[in-house]
C-alpha cells in the first residue's frame, strides 16, 4: 500500500505545488489521479518514485520510507509525460537498458507487443512520432513486471485502437500478478473504464475520492413529480445533492446511502425515473456540494 501523510512539495517561484497531502492507494488496483495542468500530478508521482525529496511529511510504501530506498525503488517504474531516450537508442537497446535495472524484465513480451503494433525494433526511437515514442516506453515499463507502475498522462499522442491495447494490457497485468497502477489525467473520461479508483487532485491536495463502482451504485439521477405540490423541503430526509425543479417535475441528484429508491416510491409519485451519471457528472456533483466550481478546475 501506498500512503501519503502530510505531504508538502515547494519550488522556488512556485511555492507550495503539494500542501499536506494526505491520500492512500490500495494494492492491485488502477488509482486514476485527474486534475488541470499544474494540480501537481506529475509532482506526486515524481516524489513516490523518489525523483524528488518532500519537504515535510512522509511517504511510505510497504511500511517502508519511500524516498531514495533501494528496496522500494526496485519495485517501481515511471513513464514520465516528458519522455526521455539515450541518443541514438531503439527498442531492443530501451528493452536492454530496463532489463539489466529489473530482475522480471520481459524480454518476450516487448518482442510480442512491438510486433502487434508494428514497432520496428532496430530503427532509433529519435525518428518515431510522438504517440510511437510513449509507445515504446509504456511496453517497456509493463515488462519490468515492477509492483508500482506510474504513468503520467498515460494515453496522451495515443490513437483509439493503440489506447484500447494498452488498457487491455494493463487489465491483464493485475490479473497476472500483484501490480498497483497509478495512471494521471486532466480527462475524467479518459481513465473511466479502466479504474479502480479516481482521486481528484486540486491546488495541491485530494479534495475528492472514490472507489468508481461505489460511486456509480451509490449516486444517481431521479426525475420526480408528485399530486400535490412539492419543493425542496419536501426530501429533507434524503441526502440531496442537487435540486432543480421545472413546472411539476423536480431532477434531484441522490447519494443513495440510506435507501432513497425506496423511501421516494412510498411518496406514490406520478412520475418517478432512474438516470444513470456519468462519472464526470458524479464529480461535478460532488464538487458543487462540497461548494467548488468544477469547471474551475479543469
């Protein structure tokens, strides 16, 4: 497990990117980090793969303190959003460079991969395109078959078909073994079907998150009418989040908690439908009751 206590990160003309950030990340599971350039996504990464030094608080994976430890390190590989190759390197040189730094390199699997999305192994990656570079670095870094994966803006330059690949691929490395993946964005959408989890990361902190299939089960969207006249007042006992009300026909948005569907058919309503929320609807939700502007954000 992954646990960040207190956490602060500064840079000099920057000031504080991370203040006192406080987040755990389960095992085996894909943790989806989301938030507008400059939140400090690439900085929390930066740190648990010991790229930087926190100012104050702790990181701590396994137990174990997590900056500059040989132990943890071992278990860790970065794809950072700017990419980076020795000169001159293509991919069997990348694949030998990552296996010499980890024991469960998978040589086999690079091959494999390369072949399915027509990578030329013997060409330098310096003349390949942008989406074909990430390519190259998100093979290698799944065939170290390291604990902790960390990807930084994980698709970006990637087409549909490749984006599809990887998503599969990276659902078949928790399958195979005990692998936790932290993937980041600034598009919700994105890393919707492939999480466990989503946290939301704003002016340096995690102002929200959640497991993604409690979220879904446990919010949604009610249109409601009833015979008599109604307002707001009407479902104080129910955990409303939003409430808006056209004519006689009231859109409440419900944390279904305490058993809402129930309770709101005793009210015998004329009209009473379930709508399904997007996960980008249910943070919006989330966020205005906890009296932030999403689009702010983003």
């Amino acid at each position: 497990m992954i646990e960040f206590k207190n956490v602060t990160k500064s840079f000099r003309g920057k000031g504080n990117v991370l203040e006192k950030l406080n987040c755990q990340i389960p095992d085996n599971a894909i943790y989806g980090l989301v938030g507008a350039n400059g939140a400090g996504k690439s900085t929390l990464l930066r740190l648990l793969a010991s790229v930087y030094e926190a100012d104050a608080g702790k990181i701590i994976i396994d137990g174990q303190n997590a900056y500059d430890n040989l132990e943890v390190k071992k278990d860790i590989c970065l794809v950072p959003d700017d990419l980076y190759f020795c000169s001159g390197y293509n991919l069997y040189e990348l694949a030998q460079f990552y296996k010499a730094l980890y024991p469960q390199f998978d040589y086999e699997f690079v091959v494999k991969a390369a072949r399915k999305l027509k990578l030329k192994m013997d060409v330098s990656i310096s003349t390949f395109s942008k989406g074909m570079k990430r390519q190259c670095a998100l093979i290698c870094a799944l065939a170290t078959n390291a604990k902790y994966l960390l990807f930084d803006e994980t698709f970006d330059g990637l087409d549909p078909v490749v984006r599809n690949f990887f998503k599969n691929v990276l659902a078949e490395q928790l399958t195979r073994q005990s692998t936790t993946i932290i993937m980041t964005s600034h598009n919700l959408r994105e890393l919707e079907d492939i999480c466990d989890n989503l946290g939301l990361l704003y002016k340096g902190s995690i102002l929200f998150e959640g497991d993604i299939d409690q979220l879904k089960t446990h919010m949604f969207k009610v249109q409601i009418s009833l015979k008599e006249d109604f307002n707001k007042e009407t479902f104080k006992d129910f955990n409303i989040l939003s409430y808006k009300k056209i004519g006689r026909v009231a859109t409440l948005i419900l944390n279904d908690e305490d058993g809402s569907r129930e309770k709101l058919k005793k009210l015998k309503p004329l009209l009473l439908d379930f709508l399904p929320l997007t996960l980008e609807e249910i943070f919006i939700y989330q966020m205005e009751a906890l009296g932030y502007e999403f689009n702010e954000m983003f």
